[in-house]
C-alpha cells in the first residue's frame, strides 16, 4: 500500500516505493502557447532559451498546497507527407499528443470540442481552472546542489483527474508500471538509498528537495 507523507511538495502525496510519488494539484492558471497551421497570420509562440516553436503546447501553472509550479505539455499535429506540393496539415496527431491527453482526461463526462480552425476554445481553458488532479514523478537520479547530493525527478506524461477518487492515484501509478518499457532514464534505487542514508545520519527533511529546483517540469 502506497504511504500518504509530506513531501517536498507540502500538500497531499503519496509514495509508491522505489522513487515513485504521486501528488494532488490544482490547476492555477493555463495558458495555450501553440502555434496552429490554419492561423499562418499569428505570431509565432517561442519557449526556452533555444526559442522553440511548438506545435501544440499548454503552459500550466499549479498548485502544489504550498507553492506554486509551472507544468508544459506538448503535443504535435498530423501531416501527410508529400515531396512536391509540401506537407499538408491532417489535424492533430493521435498518439503521443499530452495535450490531447491531459484535455480528455480533465473533460471524462464530454469529449472537448475544438474551434473550426483547430485550436482550443478559450472557455474550454478557463472551465480547468480549480480543477484537481493526480501526477506522478519518478526518480532519474541525481542532482548537486551547492556540494550536496539530492534526488532528481522527472514528471509522468499522464495524468488521473482526481474527481474525489483517491483510488485514481493508485490507477496512475499502475499505468506507470505498465509503461516502463519505454521510459528509459528512471531509477528505482536512487531515492530509498539516499532516503535511508540521511535518515541513518539523522538529516533526512523530505522538505529540502523539491523536484530538481526547477520552476518548469516538461512532461
């Protein structure tokens, strides 16, 4: 059974072994930041240092019980391949779509509908705000800050719509299991081992570490 505790992240969390938490959050704000292929005229949205462009993209911020977080998630749109009229737009892609994911997991009654040029209704983003829902982050190692070692985590691409359902926290992390297959960079040993070292040496504050200390999570 998954152990409720306080972890870095001050709110509802739950720990499921092997550097695996799932935590509660509120949906702040959401912002769309894609840049749709039936708006040419639009100006084009960047993100990080690299300028990027991003097919579909949400900016999330949520709130973690204690402070708050900003989550990105990407999605990609469809296209048909052809060498001399140039690629034609199809509409968005199926599979591996985050955004397609997380709108239809938060939306479990009705399917959400896209406006005629295939970009998300305002009120659609605005209806999400308030909402709960369960993510999972496991652990990929290590990071170093000033000369100390602490657990590195990196988010799950899905989500579970909390809908006062505990028992979907335990549903997220059983289709994490199912998915190890193609996640390559977890490691299931880092976090209890480090756990267990500071708690021998009597230093162990879940609270210190939190999440890489970044302000931005891509999942």
């Amino acid at each position: 059974m998954p152990k409720t505790m306080g972890d870095s992240v001050g709110g509802e969390s739950k720990y499921f072994k092997n550097g695996v938490f799932v935590d509660k959050v509120t949906i702040a704000s959401i912002k769309d930041i894609s840049n749709y292929p039936l708006k040419p005229k639009q100006v084009k949205n960047t993100i990080g240092q690299n300028n990027f462009e991003p097919e579909l993209c949400l900016e999330i911020v949520v709130d973690t019980g204690s402070f708050e977080k900003k989550m990105v998630l990407f999605g990609y749109f469809d296209w048909k391949k052809d060498s001399v009229a140039g690629n034609k737009y199809k509409g968005w892609k199926r599979g591996g779509n985050s955004v397609q994911s997380f709108l239809a997991r938060l939306s479990p009654n009705e399917k959400f509908t896209l406006n005629d040029d295939d970009t998300i209704p305002e009120k659609l983003l605005l209806n999400l705000v308030g909402k709960e829902f369960f993510k999972l982050r496991y652990c990929v190692g290590s990071y170093t800050k000033d000369g100390e070692e602490k657990p590195s985590f990196q988010d799950y691409k899905k989500i579970q719509l909390y809908d006062e359902a505990e028992e979907n926290a335990d549903k997220l992390y059983s289709e994490f299991k199912k998915s190890l297959g193609w996640i390559k960079d977890y490691d299931p040993f880092y976090y209890d081992k480090w756990s267990k070292a500071t708690m021998d040496n009597d230093t162990f504050d879940p609270s210190e570490f939190s999440n890489d200390d970044k302000d931005e999570d891509v999942i």
